[in-house]
C-alpha cells in the first residue's frame, strides 16, 4: 500500500518544497520580522480583508499552506526513522506525519473557505 | 634522513583477531606516490601479510577503493602529499563487511547491480544480417556519463542509506539502470521501474547527494536516483489518470 | 542469483559494522545532509503560523490585533529568525540541487547547472517582489 502511494507522497514533497523555497522567504521576511519590528508598514486588517476576498488569492493561500506541510511529512517521517533508525515504528511514523499535514490542509480548506 | 609518513592502517585476520583494529606504519614520504604506493611498500618491505585489493594503478579498474582519512578514495589517485603531515588512516570501505584487513566482500554489490538488468533488452530483436542497432550522437549523450561507473564502490561507501538500509539497491545500480533506460536501444524501462519502484530502490533515497561528490568518473548517481524519481512519479501519475493505458 | 549468494551473506568471518545512531554527526555532509533536512520542520511551522494567522483574521479585527502584538513578543521575533534561517538554507539548497534533479535540454543539449540553478534565483527575486509589493502597496 505504502509502495504504491510513495510516488504520489514525493510528488507532494516536490511541489510542496518548491513552493516553500520560493514563496517562504519573503512571506517569513515580512510577517515574522518586517511587519513586527516596523521595518515596513504591515497591511491593515481591512486590506488583508479585501485581498483574501479575491479567490485567486484564496487558492494561493491554499496552496501555500497545504503542499508545504506534505513537504515536511514526507521529510520529516525519512529523518525520523533513517536518523534513529526507528525501523519498527515505520508504519506509526508514516501515519502521524502524513495524517498531521492532512489535518493542517482540512484546516486550511475550512479556514479559507470561511474566510469568503 | 629521508621524509617519512605514517599510515594507520585497518587490520582484520578473522582467524586471529575478533575485531578491526589499527596498525601504524612508517613509510617514505615522497611526492609522487599515491596511498596505494605506500601500501604496496609496506607490503613489500615492512609486512608482507598486509591483504588489500588493487590492479591498474591508474583509476580504470576501480578495484582500490578505500577509505582514507574517512573519504572513500580511490587509494591509486589519493596522494600522499594532500594527506601531510599525517598519519594518514585507512580503512576497508565503509558501510561494507571486511573479509581481511582492507578487503570488504562485494558479493551482495554485485547482486544488487544484476538485480537491474543492466544489459540492453529488446522487444524484438534483429537477426544479425539486418545490421547494427543505430545511434545518433546525440543519443548516446543522454546517457553516457552514466556508463561511466567503473565499480569502484567508492558512492556506496559515503550512502548513509546504504549503511543503514542493507537491501538498498544503491547508487551505482540505480545509475546503472538509468543508463540503461536512457539507451534508445533498449526497450526495458519499464521492467527496471517494477524493480526499483521500492524503498529498496530509488524510494529509499533521501538525496543526501554523497554518492556523487566522491564518484571519481563523474557518473553522478545521485542525479541518475533523482531523475528515476521522476520518471517513477510521472508514470504513477499517468497510470492513476490513464488507468486503462499501457501497464 | 540471490540464491547463490544468501550463503555468503552472513559468512560468520567477515566483520559487520554497524551503523551508530550518531551517523549523522561522524561526518561534515551528513551533518550538513540533517540540517538540510530538518528545515522542513521550520517550514511546517511557518505554514502553521500562516495558518493561525488566517484564523486570526477570520475571527475578527480585535482577534488580528491580537495575533500582530504576539508576533512582537521576543519570544515569536526569536523563532521567526530562526526560521527564516532555516528556510532560507532550504532556499538554497533546494535551488542548488534542481540541476541534478531534473535535467533540463534545450535543442538537445543539456542545460548548464549554473544556468538551470541561476534561473531559480532570478524568478525568486521576481516572485518576493512581487508578494512584498503586493502586501505594502496599501
Ligand atoms: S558510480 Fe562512481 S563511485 Fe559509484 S561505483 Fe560507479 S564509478 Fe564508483
Ligand atoms: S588500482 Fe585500478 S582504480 Fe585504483
């Protein structure tokens, strides 16, 4: 089961790690220390508002959120268990780490959805 | 008195020692010589039991691979002089069960290489009177850097994976597939897809990217694992969306 | 084949070495090869404080106004520093190792990995300025 559904999780990291080395630098830059520090002048609530109205941004949002997180499951589950040599827990490993970005994803839909 | 070096070398007799452990040796130093020169001193001069594996001196047969300092080399292009002041260790490759002293048992290596099928399948094959498979330049260019590999182990040695992973194909049969693959004459890739669409295959690989920094010919295994990812995703892809295709 | 050899494979001489838990601290590149992929774990955790932030700004403007004051506690500018470390290491890494992940041929001529690499940095320059402008523009 895992073997067939292996190709399909990599193509998951894949997009997902690419999206998070172009699009996570500049989103960290601003939100965790730019807008804080006022560095720069942070978006109001109203525009923020505005902007996530638009769908095409709400898709962005989506996509920004979800595909990075199967990025880390699928990272995290090949360091876990090739770093401790956790052979015997693969199968837990496996279910925790992929289950955690599917909850965060679910989350993502429902939050965006509402967001409308 | 002329310069010397010391060597701490790996010794094993499986007959007499119940594990490895390091010998030092004082050779001359000179400029010229490799650590498979100062090897075959000690050899000649200093202890004649020393065990370890070489042929062409020129890095062809890739039969001397070792791990010098704790870089897998090849000992017959690793210098003296870009180890001074030493002492330089060697040891048998890692990763690898020692058999004596620096020779390790390829048995399983050799397995996991015939394991792809590295050899040109066809569908069909010509009678001999119809002439030879053609290639255009540009075809061999595709996958002649991975035709390059010359066995020396050298990239399973600096394999995490491999260490920790005993049945992992590894990087030299993965390359060695994709060689075979990326040949306009051969018709089998498919086959070597079934055979390493596993964790013991080209899924076990988590790009720690060793495998091609020590590869003394440049075959670039760990580019050769990645691009069989892909192909392996785009052909899970396809057979997910195209169910009642080719299988 | 495999037959053959099984008798071999755990011939009662040969020395085994196993493999430490530490492996990854024996060497420079595995140390490096962890770090690299333990980034992913500050990736995650960006997502999820882009996440919280979405929520934040779904439940109102005094639950946002909330939300920005927190991301000023040194506790959250400490975390988002280190974060954009580690993604920015993932930034590079990723972008340096494209090259030997995809081979990219052009008139069937193999693209130069620099070329291929560079790319990546051009359109992410491209890509941050335009997010940064589309976020300070009002
Ligand atoms: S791929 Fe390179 S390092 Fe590996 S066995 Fe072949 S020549 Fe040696
Ligand atoms: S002796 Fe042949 S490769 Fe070194």
């Amino acid at each position: 089961m895992t073997e067939r559904l292996t190709p399909f999780l990599w193509i998951l990291f894949s997009l997902g790690g690419t999206i998070a080395a172009f699009l996570f630098p500049v989103h960290l830059f601003l939100g965790g220390l730019a807008f804080p520090l006022g560095w720069l002048d942070a978006p109001s609530y109203e525009a923020l508002r505005g902007l996530v109205q638009h769908p095409v941004v709400r898709l962005y949002l989506f996509v920004v959120i979800s595909l990075p997180l199967f990025h880390w499951a699928h990272r995290f589950r090949y360091t876990l268990y090739d770093g401790l040599q956790l052979y015997h827990l693969t199968v837990l490993i496996a279910v925790l780490c992929y289950g955690a970005a599917l909850v965060g994803t679910a989350v993502a839909a429902y939050t965006l959805w509402n967001l409308a | 008195m002329p310069p010397t070096i010391a060597l701490d070398v790996i010794r094993y007799r499986p007959e007499r020692n119940e594990e490895p452990s390091f010998q030092t040796y004082e050779v001359p130093f000179r400029d010229d010589w490799v650590v498979l020169d100062a090897l075959n001193y000690i050899k000649d001069w200093l202890d004649g039991s020393l065990s370890f594996r070489w042929s062409c001196r020129m890095g062809v047969c890739g039969s001397c691979g070792m791990m010098v300092n704790g870089q897998p080399k090849l000992t017959c292009a690793a210098y003296l002089s870009d180890h001074q002041p030493g002492p330089i260790r060697v040891e048998p490759l890692n990763y690898f069960p020692i058999v004596r002293d620096l020779v390790v048992d390829i048995t399983e290596f050799l397995r996991k290489l015939t394991k792809v099928k590295p050899w040109i399948i066809r569908d069909q094959v010509w009678p001999v009177e119809e002439g030879e498979y053609r290639q255009t330049p540009a075809q061999l260019d595709t996958y002649r850097q991975f035709s390059q590999c010359i066995n020396c182990m050298l990239c399973y040695a600096a394999c995490p994976i491999v260490g920790l992973e005993p049945e992992f194909v590894g990087p030299a049969a993965i390359a060695l597939a994709q060689r075979y693959n990326l040949d306009s004459r051969d018709e089998a890739a498919k086959q070597r897809l079934k055979i390493l669409s596993d964790h013991a295959g080209i899924w076990g690989c988590t790009f720690v990217g060793e495998c091609t920094q020590v590869c003394p010919k440049h075959v670039d295994p760990a580019g050769a694992i990645q691009q069989f990812k892909l192909t392996g995703a785009l052909d899970a892809l396809k057979s997910l969306l195209l169910p009642w295709g080719t299988r | 084949m495999s037959d053959l050899s099984h008798h071999t494979r755990y011939h009662p001489r040969w020395y085994r070495r196993r493999m430490s838990v530490w492996w990854w601290l024996k060497n420079r590149a595995y140390s490096k090869f962890v770090l690299r992929e333990l980034t992913s774990v500050f990736v995650a955790l960006f997502a999820i404080l882009f996440l919280w932030q979405l929520r934040a700004l779904a439940h109102g403007p005094d639950a946002y106004a909330q939300f920005t004051a927190r991301l000023k506690a040194p506790l959250f500018l400490t975390i988002d520093t280190v974060a954009f470390l580690f993604v920015l290491f993932h930034t590079i890494t990723w972008f340096n190792l494209t090259p030997t992940a995809m081979v990219v041929r052009v008139r069937g001529k193999r693209v130069p990995d620099k070329i291929v690499a560079g790319s990546n940095y051009i359109v992410w320059v491209l890509l941050s300025g335009i997010v940064a402008w589309i976020l300070t523009r009002g």
